[in-house]
C-alpha cells in the first residue's frame, strides 16, 4: 500500500495564532460597533443632562481601551452599556 504525504498540503485546522488574530479582529468589529451605537450620547444637542452625557463618555472609553487592556483576545470583559442608552 502506498504512504499518502501530506506535505505540501494547507492545513484547514487554524494556528493559535491565527484563532487569536481573528478573534482580535472581531473583538474590533464589535468595539466600533457598541462606539457608534453611543455617538449620539456626545453631541451637544443630546437629550442627556451632563451626568449621563459623562456616564456615556466613560462607558465610550472603557471601550476604546477593550484591545489595549487585555493580553487575551478570549478573555475580554466588556463594560457594562449604563441603563439610559440600553
């Protein structure tokens, strides 16, 4: 019977590394995402008073900080969306 190489072929199964960048790249998609839902919350003509207009800029920069904070792409905690822009 004749060995069957492999060698030469791709591999379908991803690397680790190549799981992580993906997940990174998704992690990204949903950060922009989450920001653009919110941007409303930071123009002067907003319905929000001053302190949810702050409570949303603080939520907006837990969120810019989600890919610098965390060494673990599957370890991401995101920040809790304060209850008036649910």
């Amino acid at each position: 019977m004749n060995e069957i190489s492999m060698e030469g072929v791709p591999s379908l199964i991803p690397s680790k590394e190549g799981l992580e960048l993906l997940e990174w790249s998704s992690i990204r998609v949903r950060r922009d995402r989450l920001l653009r839902e919110t941007d409303h919350s930071q123009v002067q003509d907003s319905p929000l008073n001053d302190a949810q207009r702050a409570q949303a800029a603080a939520y907006r920069k837990l969120l810019r900080n989600v890919p610098q904070d965390v060494g673990d792409p599957f370890a991401v905690e995101w920040p809790e969306k304060p209850d008036f822009l649910k």
